[in-house]
C-alpha cells in the first residue's frame, strides 16, 4: 500500500474553512502516520508475532549502550507511560526476549536488558519493517513530506 503524499485541500462546510492551514497539516500527517503504523503492525505480528510497541523496544534496547535501559528510559523512548513499559517488559521477558534486572546502585531501579534471543528477533523482524515502510511511503515520497514545509506560506 503506497500512500499518496499530495496536497489535500482543506475540510469546508460551504465556503467556510473548518480546519486553519496548521489543523489540516496536522490532521493529514496523523492520518498518514496512523495508516503506516498499522501497516507495520500488522507485518510485525504476521510475520514475526511482535507488536509495533515491542519492535519499537526491542530497537531502542538494540541500540542503548550494553543493550539496556532503566524502565523510565525506556517508556520515554517508546512514548509510553511507565504501567505500560512494565506489562510490555513482562511479556518480551515470557518470550526470553529480553530480561528484567535490578539496579545495582539504586535496588528501586529496573533494568530491561535485552537477550541474544532478543537480538535476533529484532534483526529478523527489521528487514520486513523495512520492506513494509518503503512500501507503504513509497519511494522517495517520504523525503517530500518529512522535507516539505506541511503549512502553505501566504504569499
């Protein structure tokens, strides 16, 4: 599924702009990245029984200095909130994908560590991310809209 990065006229009721410039870019740009992350998801848990959360944290652990992150950290990256991150971390250690470890210097602090099992789920699962992202932004389409100013300037 390719998306179409054109110019998409404002929502009008009758001669009326409902939506200013800022609103409709917005509402363009969640729509197209809601349509591409669920293609993503939908590849992942097909071909690799990952959801978008877990790639997105298998990644993040992937590429943090010795494979882990503090719990927080984690969420921060993720964009998650921290009940989440511990049910996600819960489920990725089930699966021996990565393990949970306590802190040495503050017995507060978890660690989420990522695992050779882990790893490997994760470079297996990126290049069907890859394929499905390019497919779904479609070549070069991509550099237009994350380059491409999404306001219109007035002349």
């Amino acid at each position: 599924m390719s998306i179409h990065v054109g110019k998409t006229p404002p929502i009008f009721v009758g001669a009326i702009p409902i939506m200013s410039k800022n609103s409709d870019a917005w509402f363009r740009l969640t729509q197209i990245v809601a349509t591409v992350e669920a293609e993503l998801g939908k590849a992942l848990q097909v071909e690799h029984g990952l959801g978008l959360s877990e790639y997105r944290a298998l990644e993040a652990l992937s590429r943090s200095a010795d494979s882990e992150l503090r719990m927080q950290e984690l969420a921060a990256h993720l964009h998650l909130n921290q009940s989440s991150v511990s049910r996600m971390a819960e489920r990725l250690e089930r699966e021996g994908l990565a393990i949970r470890d306590l802190c040495p210097d503050d017995k507060r602090g978890v660690y989420t560590v990522l695992t050779d099992k882990g790893r490997a789920r994760f470079e297996n699962a990126r290049s069907d991310f890859e394929r499905t992202l390019n497919a779904a932004l479609g070549e070069g389409e991509w550099e237009e809209l994350l380059s491409a100013r999404l306001v219109a300037r007035g002349d």
